[in-house]
C-alpha cells in the first residue's frame, strides 16, 4: 500500500506540481514585463509599443536624474564610500488612457533606495514617441508605504497608499497635462 502511494505521489503529483510552478513562473515574468525581452521588438509600424512592456526598458526622470531601467532595475554605484542607490519598478504596471489624443499610457511605480535605508516611491507614466516607449518625470509619493493599488481610470492615475504602521490607505491621483504628470488636490 505505501508502496502505491509513494509510487502514485512521484508518477503524477510531484511533475503536476512541477508545470504547475513553472507556469505561475512564466505567467508573473510576463505580467510584470521580467524575461520577456522580445516584447519590445514586437511594435507596429505606426510606433504603437506594448506600453506595459516596454516601460521596464524606460529611462524617466527622477529628482532631476534620467535613470534608464534594465528589466525594471536599475543599480548606481559611483564607488568608494558613495552608497548604492537602487531603484526598481515595484508594482505591475497599468495601461490607459490619460490624454484623449494620445495613445494609451501605462502607469508605473518606482522605488529607490539609497544608504539611508529608507524607500522612496515615485508615480511616472510610459508612453510611446518616435516608435519607442519613453519614461515621464516621476513625482514622488512618500517613503516607507505599502502601494495597495495602482488604476487609471477617467484620464487619471490613481494610487493607494497606506503608511507603514497604518490601517487605511490614502488615495492619490495625477494627472496628465501639457506632457507632464501632475499630482491633483
């Protein structure tokens, strides 16, 4: 009897579990844009650009310094005593419309990390030009929340934020106007 068991157990559990892993793996790389480098080479003609995709590959522009992402990542070390300054995207990103003329946008959060220890998060949005994807300025949220939701919707970014040791989550929202993101209230 164990004998069926450990039989049945290695025969069809154990390589069940095993796909079953691999595709939750697959299925999060592709909705968080991770390992999926050809998803950039896939734009039309008329420059429309997987958005969601390609804003991992973004430079945006934050506390006045471009920083390009590499797979949602970017590391900075000038060396010797300067500590590592990492920022990344922290939170899948999410497409809509913000301007009614122009293509759909994707919203993106971005957390970066100094020496100090402390977490700063940022909103920015993706959006196509030229037939690539490019980054926008990002505004700073806060330092040390949880991003409990990220939307757009009726041509604004909305973002919930709850502070850390907090219960309820604050709503922010931006907007776009005149090519920059704009906190509003």
């Amino acid at each position: 009897m164990l004998s069926s068991i450990k039989d049945f157990l290695i025969r069809w559990i154990l390589p069940i579990t095993l796909a079953l892993g691999i595709l939750i793996g697959l299925l999060f790389g592709v909705a968080f844009g991770k390992g999926n480098s050809r998803c950039c080479e896939s734009c039309d003609g008329d420059g429309a650009c997987c958005v969601l995709c390609c804003s991992q590959n973004a430079t945006y522009d934050i506390d006045g310094q471009p920083v390009t992402l590499q797979n949602g990542q970017y590391v900075w070390n000038a060396g010797g005593d300067t500590p590592v300054v990492m920022t990344e995207m922290c939170y899948r990103p999410v497409q809509g419309q913000l301007d009614n003329l122009a293509p759909p946008m994707a919203a993106v959060i971005l957390a970066r990390q100094g020496g100090g220890g402390d977490t700063a998060y940022y909103v920015a949005a993706a959006y196509t030009a030229g037939g690539r994807v490019v980054g926008s300025h990002a505004v700073q949220l806060a330092q040390n929340v949880d991003i409990t939701g990220v939307e757009i919707e009726d041509g604004m970014i909305w973002v919930s934020v709850r502070p850390c040791g907090g219960v309820t989550p604050v709503l922010m929202q931006f907007a776009w106007k005149d090519g920059r993101l704009l906190a509003v209230g």
